[in-house]
C-alpha cells in the first residue's frame, strides 16, 4: 500500500533535520521543535521537491511553519501540477 502524503512528509522531515520521526508531529514547528535553521530549511524543500517530484514556490514554501502546514501546502501543490 502506498504511503500517505503525511508519512512521506514526516520521513523527509526527520531525515533532513535527524530527528526522531515521533517528534514530526502535525504541530511541530520546524525551527523552535525540530531545530531546523535557515540552511536546513532549504534543504527541506529541496528534499520535499525531490520526494514528490514537484517544483515549490521557495518564499512560498519557506513560510510555512509546522509539519502539518506542510503536509497541506505540498498536497495543494501536487494537485495543482497534477501529481496526486
């Protein structure tokens, strides 16, 4: 079965930030939760962009501030370049 859109997310987050994937919780905030500089956040949307094959907005995506804002804002943007 394949994996939700939230699980990936949650997987990148703790790979990219070397954080336990329990701590990748909905309302984990990248910086003050999981540690995530500005460095790191871009790498995590690089990473993102790579895990679901999709091109983000990177002030757009830079925004964003928890892993559940995230898991939304991914899924809105697969949908508009038409990956889901």
């Amino acid at each position: 079965m394949a994996e939700s859109v939230a699980d990936r997310v949650k997987k990148v987050v703790a790979r990219q930030l070397k954080v336990d994937e329990e701590q990748a919780v909905d309302d984990a905030d990248f910086v003050r939760d999981l540690g995530a500089d500005s460095l790191k956040s871009v790498e995590l949307v690089a990473a993102f962009e790579d895990e679901f094959d999709i091109d983000m907005e990177e002030e757009a995506a830079l925004s964003v501030k928890t892993v559940g804002s995230a898991i939304e804002f991914i899924e809105k943007v697969m949908k508009e370049q038409g990956k889901v």
